[in-house]
C-alpha cells in the first residue's frame, strides 16, 4: 500500500471524564422536532434535540452544521454526536444548508440562511452564546455566517473536523479539461464545489482572515490522515492531496486559519470525523459557555495551540511528501468507443490506474503495448464518502512493473462521460513538483508556472488546456490550446511557463502535460494542474 508514513501529533491534555466515549447502554436519543421555515424544500429548515435529563445552564448549547453534499442527518444515528451530546447533558439543534436539497450551496448562499438559524436557536434556547461543531465545508459555511453576515456575537466556540480551509485540491481537479465533463455529468460541478477550489478559497481567505469579528469566537481546527481501506475514494485521493490528508481534505488546509487553534489529529477518514467513538472525546473538553478571551486563556493552558504544518507544495497534483508519485490523467465525453494513450516509460514500480464513469455499462478495456489485455476490477465502496465525484462508478487496474511504452485505455458506452487518473509509482528519479508565486492575479496580470520533472528528463510542455470554470456548471468551458507563451524546452527537468492572465475574473484551471525524455530515450507525461483566479480591480471574483 502506497501510504505516506503517519505525522504524529501531540493531544491536548484532558480530564478522565472528557475521555468517555458513547457505549451501547447509552440511552437512544429521541428524534430530532422540524421547525419547518421553508415547507417547498429543505434549505432553511432546522432541528432541535430533545432535551437530557442532565440539561443544566452551564452546558453550552450545540449546533451541528454539516458538510459538502451533505444534510442533517450526519449527526444522527449510531456512533454519531447527536446520541453522544444527548447522553452528556447537552443540548442541541441542527440546520438544513443549500446541500439538503440536492444542490450544494457556496459559502455565500449557505452562510447567510446560517446566520438566521444561529439566531433562532440562540432564542430558542434563551441563551447569548451558543457552540458550533461543523464537519467538512460546514465550517467554512459556520465563518461566513460569522464574518460577513452578522452572527458572530451569538457564538462562543466553533469546533472544525477537517474543514477545508485553503480549498480542496480534488475540486480543482474536478473543473479540470480532464474530470469536469464527468463532474457535470454526475451534477457535482456545483456552486459548492466551485467555491472549494483552492484559488477561489484564497480569495475569500483575503476577504475574510482580517476582519475584527473573527476575534468574538475561538475557532478549533482538527483533520484526519486515514482512508476507508485500499482502492477507496479517499485512499486514491491520497496521492492527489499535498502533504498528509483524510483522503477528501490535507492537514495544511484544515488547519489553514491563521488564528485558529490546532486541537487534535486521528488517523481516521474524512467520513469517520463524525464518528462520536472517534473524535466526540477530543471535542467535548473544548465546549465552552464562557466568554472567547476565556477559552483562549483555557487553551493556552492546556498547550492546546500547536504550530500548523507549513504547505507541502501548494499546487502540486504530484505530493512532495511522496516525491515518488507522478500522474497521467485523461478524461472527456464517451459516445461509442473513446481511446485514451498513456506512455510509460520503464522502470516504473506500478500503475493504478482508476476509471470513473457515470454509467456501470461502460465498458473498460486496459490495453498493454504489447497487446496483452486487462479487465478492470469493481473499487470497493467508502462508506458515507461525500467526495466531489460522489455517485461516480469507480473502477480500477492495478499493474506491476508495468512494460513501457504507450499504453491504451477503451472507453466505450453511450451518453456518459469518463475520468482516468493513472497513479505511477516511479524508482525515485522522476519527481514531478509543480510551484507557482500566488494563486490570485489581477486582470491581464503576468503569471509564472514552474513544472519541475526531474533533472534526468528533458522535453517541452507538449499541451496545455485554459479551462474558464463557470461556477455551478461549466457550461462556460473556454479552451485555449497552445496559446501559453514561455512554453519552451525543458532545462535540467525545469520549464517555466510564462502566461498572460485572462481578462475575465474568475477561476480557471491550466490542465498541463508535460513531456519529455529520460536518459534511456523514452518517453515521460506527466500531467499537473494548476488552479487559479482572477479578480477585477476591486478585488472580486466576478
């Protein structure tokens, strides 16, 4: 298993007590009451808990705010944290986003409905100050309700499980020229998924980081480094996520807050963050009913404020933490039979090669240079995965020693789309890096893009796709091929590519395979993406 080795992170200190995990005598806890505010839909309704036997005044009240894709039933259930805080006291409420009704919300649509229900619940309660506990993009949603939207001074404390602070690499890579015809397909290139692009969260970053509010609330930040077993969806993002990650969000962006406090790190998936038997005893010693200044005294104290891991490459879909990874992506419409070449030059320790389609009776034919053949086998499913390409159909080949020369991938179906991402483990003298100045240009601004390959490689940028991302859908799909300048010979591995930034603001994804020769004469692709935005003179997106 291609698994990076485990970052081990110190624990803050807690209490005896604080360490008690939910068991099976645990009461069941009654079902949630509906405070129907929007009765054509979802969007805008929230829940409250039933109220404990053990309910007193110096327990906060907690609400619960799920993440992408999701609704409010993640926290319910067996070995979720609606039965763990009904059986330690508390009380609770949870909201129905933009996500419930099947269409993901962007921090904008979600947070402002947000801000009302933390309204509504503080009233509810009778309470000034009430806790959060998001999973996923809920929390990005939970400090745009904060920050931009008023809310602020009726919560206390916010506690994040993996939220994607700096953006997901994965929703790059579904606006890609490669995935988004797959993405669009599936409905998953959404407003949600747009606004997680990792260009389009340093745009916010910006907006959002300096703003007073952010000191009325002590923000905890927490991730996962684990997957849900071999050939899973958050096991495959391994290798696309830079540094150690859950398989949907990397440490360096869930604990991307300037001024949030680092709480804990479980070798667990990004789904098993709102397992209660997992996390609820690293969460509940930091539910607070005191005041902001008071719980970052708390933390101090407990040494709970950690550093946060510097950036581990930034823009690489290649991990300097693995050094040793290198992908070939391919991707587009499917209507009869689509042929997709892979090169491969030899040398190479293995080729997994996963196929995503949207369609099960799409056919998939893994052709070797020599003619041999290989059928793909069925990925297993993850468990309550909420990835960006969830609902896709996951196959995969996995090769040993793979022949070089240029492979052949078949695609064949009807009405569907595909994407291929071969993950090439190499002998360790090829280490694709991809590194660029800033994420954010103003428009028509100059920008630089360095593909490091390896010194042993020598070649020229073969192609490289501009893909405009429209937000929701990317029905706006612009393609300029060929049109980079600076796109010259590789030198010692390095090519810089010099381009010129459109004049449209916006979020764009460069879509790169750079090819070259090593030593032998053979062939080496690589593909990278690069993620950025443009804004207007004032700073905005659009």
């Amino acid at each position: 298993m291609f698994r990076r080795p485990v970052l081990r992170t110190a624990i803050v200190l807690m209490t005896a007590a604080a360490l008690a995990v939910p068991s099976a005598a645990g009461a069941a806890a009654p079902t949630p009451v509906l405070h129907d505010e929007n009765p054509s839909g979802n969007f805008g309704d929230w829940y409250t808990g039933a109220v404990p036997p053990g309910a007193t005044a110096d327990k906060p009240v907690i609400l619960f705010v799920q993440g992408l894709h999701s609704d409010y039933s993640t926290w319910l259930g067996t070995d979720k944290y609606y039965e763990a805080a009904y059986n330690a006291g508390y009380r609770t409420a949870f909201v129905q986003l933009k996500d419930a009704d099947g269409t993901g919300g962007n921090m904008w649509t979600n947070g402002a409905k947000l801000a009302e229900v933390i309204r509504k619940v503080a009233q509810h309660y009778g309470v000034s100050k009430i806790n959060i506990i998001a999973h996923s993009k809920g929390g990005i949603d939970t400090q745009t309700a904060l920050v931009h939207y008023g809310a602020a001074s009726y919560v206390n404390v916010v506690h994040q499980l993996s939220t994607p602070n700096k953006g997901s690499e994965l929703a790059d890579l579904a606006y890609s020229s490669w995935a988004s015809w797959l993405a669009d397909l599936l409905g998953k290139n959404d407003d949600a998924v747009y606004s997680l692009q990792t260009s389009y969260m340093a745009n916010f970053r910006s907006q959002t980081d300096a703003r007073t509010e952010n000191k009325a609330t002590v923000t905890y930040m927490s991730g996962g480094m684990g997957d849900d077993g071999w050939f899973t969806s958050y096991w495959f993002a391994h290798a696309i996520l830079p540094g150690e990650d859950d398989g949907a969000v990397s440490l360096d962006s869930a604990f991307g807050l300037p001024y949030g406090i680092r709480s804990f790190t479980k070798d667990i998936s990004h789904s098993a963050m709102v397992k209660a038997s997992e996390t609820w005893s690293l969460v509940r010693p930091k539910l607070s009913t005191g005041s902001a200044v008071q719980a970052m005294a708390l933390t101090s104290a407990e040494g709970g404020k950690l550093p946060v891991a510097p950036r581990l490459g930034g823009t690489n879909t290649a991990s300097e933490a693995n050094g040793e990874v290198g992908f070939i992506f391919r991707g587009g419409e499917v209507n009869g039979t689509v042929e997709a070449q892979l090169p491969l030059e030899s040398g190479l320790q293995s080729m997994t090669l996963e196929v995503l389609t949207a369609k099960a009776d799409t056919s998939l034919v893994l052709r070797a240079p020599s003619g041999r053949t290989y059928s793909p086998s069925d990925a297993p499913a993850a468990p309550e995965a909420d990835d960006v390409f969830q609902g896709a159909i996951r196959r995969t080949f996995q090769v040993e020693k793979p022949e070089a020369g240029s492979w052949t991938l078949e695609v064949s179906g009807s009405g569907d789309a595909y994407f291929a991402a071969a993950r090439l483990v190499e002998g360790g003298q090829v280490k694709t890096r991809v590194t660029a100045g800033k994420k954010v240009y103003r428009q028509g601004e100059r920008a630089q893009l360095n593909v490091d390959l390896g010194s042993r490689v020598q070649g020229s940028l073969k192609r490289a796709d501009l893909h405009a991302a429209g937000e929701g859908k990317s029905a706006q799909r612009k393609r300029q091929d060929g049109e980079l300048q600076g796109s010259g010979e590789l030198k010692d591995g390095k090519l810089a590519v010099s381009f010129e930034t459109p004049q449209q603001p916006g979020v764009y994804n460069l879509s790169l395979d750079v090819e070259g020769t090593n030593e032998r004469g053979e062939k080496v692709t690589r593909s990278v993406i690069y993620n950025f935005a443009v804004t207007d003179a004032a700073g905005k997106l659009k």
